[in-house]
C-alpha cells in the first residue's frame, strides 16, 4: 500500500520489489539487447581471470569493478534507447545526440577497463 505521496513503505516488500524490478531489468537487457549479451559474456570470461591475475584484492576489485561498470552504462544507454524509440522513430536531432551520447558512455567505460586492467598487469609483465 502506498504513503500519501505514492511510495511503497519502505521495509522488506519493497525491498522485494526493488529486487523483482531489477531482475525483469537485467532479463530484459538479456533478451533485447546483443550488447549487453556480448559485455556479459566478457564478464563471465574475464572475471575469473581478474580473480587469477590480480594480486591483492584492491587490483582484483578494480579489474572486475570496470566491467560491471559497463554493464551498468550499458543498461542505462539501453533505457536511453528505449525511451527515444517509444516516442517515435523518425530522426531528431536530440534524439540522435542522446543515443550518441549513451554509447560514448558505455566507449569511455570500455576504455577505462583498458586502463585499468593496463596499469594492474603491465607492472607484472616488466
């Protein structure tokens, strides 16, 4: 039941529900979006190899951490799209520029994962 301002109560049901909204979320992005299927499959490969390679566990959080946080821009540029599309289809310029701008995003973050899975593993190689 909602507050008066339309908020579930805080507590373990919306708790519930937040995990519930989450889940249809990330299953969403699973079956709509091959991007997210590829960043995930990237995730599942390297991430063990993080847990290997890393040698103390501030460098094993910064590799896996950069390619969650693809995941996350991913979903967020993927709720970009989604949104654009409902309205409409035809070319916008803004639109246009808010697509760009969301898959520059997930770019920068892949780019991050670069840098930091660099600066831990290049030390190791010299």
């Amino acid at each position: 039941m909602a507050d008066e301002i339309g908020h579930m109560p805080r507590g373990p049901r919306r708790i519930l529900m937040a995990a519930v909204w989450s889940w249809q979320g990330l299953r969403a992005a699973w079956l709509h979006e091959s991007s997210f299927r590829l960043e995930v499959y990237l995730l599942v490969v390297l991430a063990p190899l993080a847990l290997w390679l890393g040698q103390s566990p501030v460098e094993r959080a910064l590799m896996i951490g950069s390619l969650l946080l693809v995941l996350a821009m991913e979903l967020a540029n993927s709720a970009i799209e989604a949104v654009i599309e409902r309205y409409g289809s035809e070319f916008h310029e803004l639109a246009g520029r808010a697509k760009d701008m969301g898959s520059a995003a997930v770019f920068v973050l892949m780019v991050n994962v670069l840098v930091c899975w660099g600066l831990v593993l290049l030390p190791q190689l010299f």
